[in-house]
C-alpha cells in the first residue's frame, strides 16, 4: 500500500477481495451489470461489511463495484434480511473477520516499511 497510512478506499478494496473470495465470485462478475442472485448477494455482502468497516460514503462504494449509491444504501439494508431469512449471518461476521484482520495485517506491513523513513 502507497502512503503513510491506509485510507478507507483500500480498506473498502480489502473487503471486497474478502467477499469474492468467500462467494467464489470473480471481481469482473460482481463490478458487471449481471443481476443473478449469487452476484447480487456478494455485492450485498460488500454493501453491507464496508459500512461497518469503514467510513466510505455510499457513492464510494457504489463506484467500486459500478454501481450508484442508492444502490449499495438498498443493498445495506436487504443484508440484513439475508443474514436473518437465509443464514449468511455468520458468513457475513467471517468476512468481516477476515478483512480486519486484513486491514490490520496491511496496515502493520506499511509500518514496518515506512519505519525509520522521515
């Protein structure tokens, strides 16, 4: 990562890794206009971790995944249902798990590189 510090926008970057790869979903099918199921639940899965994660603006994320930002506040809020009526509950927490200790991993590696740099 470039910089002192990590921004939000690679944080948001890390969690979208972390949902492809637990959906086994390629970044190219969920950042493409195809609306089946499996893709819209990634991006759900997206909208709904990097909300909790980081500080991105709706319009931020819908960017990375080119989508609007009414896109990713409908999709916020239908995680929920799928985390109550479909079980993804305790797959969304994993995600979430996985890509903090991501971010914490990434945001020691650019320490350590930057140590002792002035």
């Amino acid at each position: 990562m470039e910089g002192e510090t990590m921004n939000e926008k690679q944080k948001a970057q890390i969690i979208l890794e972390e949902v492809c790869k637990s959906f086994q979903e390629e970044m190219a099918d969920v950042t493409s206009k195809s609306r089946r199921r499996e893709l819209a639940d990634c991006r759900k899965a997206f909208s709904y971790v990097a909300r909790r994660v980081t500080r991105c603006s709706f319009t931020t994320l819908g960017g990375m995944i080119g989508k609007d930002h009414s896109t990713i506040l409908c999709a916020s809020t239908s995680a929920v249902d799928l985390m109550r009526y479909n079980g993804y509950a305790k797959d969304f927490e994993l995600i979430e798990k996985r890509a903090r200790m991501r971010i914490v991993k990434e945001r020691e590696i650019v320490e350590i590189n930057n140590f002792g740099q002035i």
